[in-house]
C-alpha cells in the first residue's frame, strides 16, 4: 500500500502579510491565520454530500475555504499586528486560541467571537513565541519563558530565564503536562514546570545554526525532533540523553520546518526546494513528497479539528506559501494524504524494494512494525545515521 496526495483547496490571501497559522485542533478543521491585518479563519465549507463531488480529484475535492476577517482592529481603531498563533488543545475550550500580540496574548473564543482574556508577561516583554498544551506557555525576546494558568491568565504563574537573547520558541510536550521545551539560538532547553528554574535537560541541537523548528511526539514525552533552516538534516532527541542526538535523517534540502505525524512514526518537513516530504522514521524512507511551488517556512500543520485523536489515514496538511517574484499574495494550500490502491503502487514499491531493505531499525521508541508506505515521487532522505 502507498500513499497518494489530493489537493483539496488552494486560495490566495490578497491583501494579508501573513505572520503564522495553526489548523491543530481548530473547531472544525478551522485554520487561524494571523497577519499584520489582524485575525483570519479559514473555515472549511464542504461543498457536497459523500459520493456527490465524485470525480473531482485535484480540482477541488468537494471541499474550499472560505477565508474571512475576524478581528482586524484594537479598541483605538489601529491595525492587529499579531504574531504566532495556537488552538486550545482542551475539549472543554474549543474554539479557544492564543495570539501573540506585542507585549500580551490575546485569547480569542471562536464560538462567541469575542476576546476571551489577555495574558502580559510583564516587563514590557517582546514576545515571540506561544504554544496551548494543559499550560499556556509564551517565549520572549529577552530570553523569558512565561507559563500562564488558562483559568486566569492575567499574569504567569512560573517565569523560567534563560541567558540567551533573541527569539524564543517554545512547545508544550503532549504527553506530560509538566514538560515544555524552548529554543534559544542553536539550542534547545527541556523544562519541568514543578522542579524550579533550572532546565531539566539542554541539548547542542544546531550551535552553528539557528534552531528552525521544534516538535514533540504524540506517542512518547522523551522524545523529541528539531531542525535549522540552515541545514540539510533533522535530529531526533531523547530528554534523558541529552548530550547526543538519538538520530540525524540526512535531507536533500535545507529544511525549515518538521514535525510529527499524527501516528508518531513519522515526520512532516518543509524543504528550501519548495517540497513538504512525509518521512518514515524507522527506515529513513520518503512516503511521498508534495510539491508547493514557493517555500513553506514555518507556516505548516496538520489539520486536526477538536477532539479527533485518529492517527490513521487519511490525514489533511495545510501550508500557507511564500510570495515570489512580483506577487506579494500568499497562497493557503490543503492536501488529503490516503492510501492508494494496491495495485497502483505495486510500481513504486518494487522500484524501491531494495532502497526499503537497507532501513536501519529504531528501537523502544520508535514504532518498528507499521506498513512501510511507499509513494510514485521518491525524493528526499540519503540516509539516516543512529547513534
């Protein structure tokens, strides 16, 4: 069995200077966009009944976004600048998401269509950076990581300091509700809330290098993998061995952005060569590679509404592309990633049966035993190094 991609929906964001998206756990496979003009949803308009758009395949899929302001404008009638955005993972809060705005995040109920709260991490702090896992959690210019309780997020209720300056990034592990890790230049620090303001574990992920990217597994709190722009590799970390990574998947091309699969024994990267490539883990081998004809960066997720914790196929994907050229609009693409028939990929497997038998298996963590899926446009991944 192979897996084969379907674009669904490809809208262009006239007007919008895009600054982040988030599709993980939006209500209804809601995608919040933020920009310099405020907030966006993209909000998925099924276009017919099962089995009535039939036939459509790559021109449309049956479904399309309609994408709509929000909010544009504060109480002063000045222009939203918002940066990074997240959902709120809890059930009990769909329809929540944080914003980073300035100095504060802006909490948004996407069901009342009101702000909700406002978290300042104090100090008249540049923030860059918030994830939504049990904690609220925001990273700063100056280094500061604040956690805010989402019950009453007026201020936080832990500030963890770092001593590197510049833009942090931070997530919050899904596994462990006491677990969060942040990026600080090529480094990444592993947190537990409960234990004080020293760092449970620091990893050396990209010295030389900016760290592009951070992810945590769905499947196991001990593991993590990060990514430079600068850089033509992913590594695969575990918090109790810091000191090396566990694994390096050699790429063919700088790599902005990875994270896992829904299932957790994969990675989904976003490549300088305008591609996302879908990675096993195990065996190193490309599943399928996604053209997206200007580069992703950062602005990539999988499109899990609230309370869907299916790790099977099919999965969505969304990316919002980089203006090129003349262009100054940003273009919002979504895939269906399913499985093909057997029979349309008996080609590509044997073409790659031997390219398969070579995989090096990863032990504990990784999931050794899932079917090896193998797509048409093989590109990507020279090796895999384990240490």
């Amino acid at each position: 069995m192979a897996l084969e991609r379907t674009c669904v929906v490809e809208e262009g964001l006239a007007g919008l200077e895009v600054r982040d998206m988030s599709a993980h756990m939006g209500p209804q496979g809601t995608i919040a966009i933020t920009s310099r003009q405020g907030l966006w949803f993209a909000v998925d308009d099924q276009l017919g009944r099962d089995g009535e758009e039939e036939g459509r395949g790559d021109e449309g899929g049956g479904r399309s976004r309609r994408v709509e302001p929000v909010v544009q404008k504060d109480a002063a009638g000045k222009w939203l600048d918002l940066g990074s955005v997240c959902w709120c993972p809890d059930a009990a809060r769909a329809g929540w998401l944080a914003a980073v705005k300035q100095r504060s995040v802006m909490l948004w109920d996407a069901g009342l269509g009101a702000a909700c709260g406002s978290s300042e991490a104090g100090g008249g702090r540049s923030l860059t950076d918030v994830d939504w896992g049990p904690m609220l959690v925001a990273g700063s210019m100056d280094g500061m990581i604040s956690v805010f309780d989402p019950r009453d997020v007026g201020s936080p209720v832990v500030s963890l300091l770092t001593k590197t300056i510049g833009h942090t990034q931070v997530r919050c592990c899904r596994r462990n509700s006491n677990l969060l890790a942040s990026a600080h230049a090529g480094n990444v620090l592993v947190w537990d809330v409960r234990a004080g303001k020293r760092p449970l574990a620091t990893m050396m992920a990209h010295v030389s290098n900016k760290v592009g990217k951070i992810d945590w597994s769905p499947c196991n709190a001990e593991e993590l993998v990060t990514c430079s722009p600068t850089e033509s590799e992913v590594k695969l970390w575990r918090v109790s061995q810091p000191q090396q990574e566990h694994a390096t998947l050699k790429m063919c091309s700088h790599v902005s952005s990875a994270m896992f699969s829904p299932s957790g024994d994969m990675l989904l990267t976003a490549h300088a060569d305008c591609r996302l490539r879908l990675t096993a883990i195990s065996t190193s081998s490309t599943l399928l590679t996604i053209p997206t004809a200007t580069v992703v960066e950062r602005r990539v997720d999988w499109v899990c509404p609230v309370g869907d914790a299916s790790v099977l196929l099919p999965w969505r994907v969304a990316a919002i592309t980089s203006p090129v050229g003349g262009s100054r609009v940003n273009v919002l693409k979504e895939w269906v990633l399913s499985s093909q028939p057997e029979h349309a990929a008996e080609t590509a497997e044997r073409a790659n049966s031997s390219a398969d038998s070579e995989g090096e298996e990863v032990e504990d963590g990784y999931n050794t035993t899932h079917r090896l899926l193998q797509a048409e446009d093989l590109l990507g991944v020279d090796s895999i190094h384990i240490t």
